[in-house]
C-alpha cells in the first residue's frame, strides 16, 4: 500500500519480513498523492457500515504493520493491539453499553446509545493498549527519566492511533476514534482475558463509509504556527 510505504520510508523502520499481503490496484491519480495528501484523507466518520471488501487476514497483517513503522521512545515498542471482528466486535460493544447503563444518567443514556450503536453497525473495532511492564522495566533502567515514560508511552500510543486510522483511511475505510476507557477497562480485560500490565487508551471502530464527513472548518493558520528564520 502507497502509505504504509511512504510511512516506512519517512520512519525508516523496517517491516517484518511475515508481511507479505500484496498490494492493491490503485487509479493512476491515487498514486500521484503526496504523503501529506494521503494524511487529510483520515476524517472522523460516524456512519459506518459492513460493506467491507477485504479478509479479516489482510486487514489484521496491514493495522499490524502501520504499528511497527511508529516510532517509540527508546524503541521501547510498548504499544499492543487487539482487533475485534464479527462476534468479538458485537460483544465489545455490548460490554461498553452495559457499562454506560451503570454510570450515565437514564435521559441521558437514550442519546448515548445511539452513538454507540453507530460504533456497533461498523465491520470491527482495534482496541489500543500500553503495556506498563515495558514502562516500569524502562524506569528501572533509567531512573533518571522514570517520569518521562509515562508521558513519551502515550506519546507512542497517539503515533500508532493516527498511523492506523490513516491506513485505513488510504484502504478507502472510515473510522472513529472513541474512549470509553477507564470504566470499561475491568470488564473487558476480564471478557478477552487481556494481559493485567496492558492499559487501555482508546478505542477505534472502522468500516465501510456509510455517509461521508462534513467539510471541515480550517482556522487561520497564525492561530497554531510560528515560522522564524
């Protein structure tokens, strides 16, 4: 894929040699975008569908490789990945509706719920994770950094975050970022028997793009840049 490519080449990370999904046949014009044409393609989109045309084996091996070409601090590579098809996905978000009966107010839970059922009409859903045993065996290592880590580890979770949102989004998928995390940590670790040292940072829901983003509203770019000489 012309992304994951171009995020290798950019990184200069090497990808595992057990990555050989073969590329897609893309429209000339497709192949004439630049790097940063591909990242505006990434947008929050909320209608989600099913209508998905790659094996759950191709999409596995590709989100697994947009991972690998993220940067970590120290190489420290503590970003993990769970992704959720068919019944797994179903239930997650079963899991989540359960949670949120419990901690939101009933007038409030009715508009609630329909958010979540958007997430739950999407083909399948990656949970991202930190693992904090690598955190506490880097600050054993390092003490002089100990409160570093934490903050570099969400660093690398947010890379990983964008870096498989916008495969996707080259894949010609639509995706939504959610965190329904803390409160639904305990429960779902205990459902998919995640690793204890795991911490959960989001939540990200992909299928096919049911209805496309609006237009976005650029501000002025003065307000978020400063260029000196």
């Amino acid at each position: 894929m012309a992304l994951l490519n171009k995020i290798g080449q950019v990184l200069t990370s090497d990808i595992t040699k057990d990555f050989k999904f073969s590329k897609k046949n893309k429209p000339d014009d497709d192949l004439k975008l630049t790097f940063v044409d591909q990242l505006k393609k990434r947008r929050s989109i909320y209608e989600l569908g099913k209508r998905v045309h790659y094996s759950q084996a191709y999409l596995s091996e590709m989100l697994q490789a947009a991972v690998r070409s993220c940067p970590s601090a120290y190489n420290s590579q503590s970003t993990r990945i769970v992704v959720l098809f068919a019944d797994s996905h179903y239930k997650f978000w079963e899991l989540v509706k359960q949670v949120q009966r419990q901690h939101v107010p009933t007038h409030i839970y009715e508009g609630a719920e329909i958010k979540l059922n958007q997430c739950a009409a999407a083909y399948g859903t990656i949970l991202f994770y930190e693992d904090q045993a690598v955190i506490q065996q880097l600050q054993k290592k390092m003490p002089l950094n100990a409160e570093d880590f934490p903050i570099w580890s969400e660093q690398t979770s947010g890379m990983a975050q964008f870096a498989v949102w916008t495969a996707l989004a080259d894949s010609g998928l639509g995706a939504s970022l959610q965190h329904y995390n803390p409160q639904i940590d305990t429960l779902v670790a205990e459902h998919f028997d995640i690793e204890k040292s795991w911490l959960l940072r989001a939540q990200l829901c992909f299928g096919s793009i049911e209805q496309a983003a609006k237009e976005k509203l650029e501000q002025q770019d003065q307000h978020f840049f400063k260029v000196l000489g």
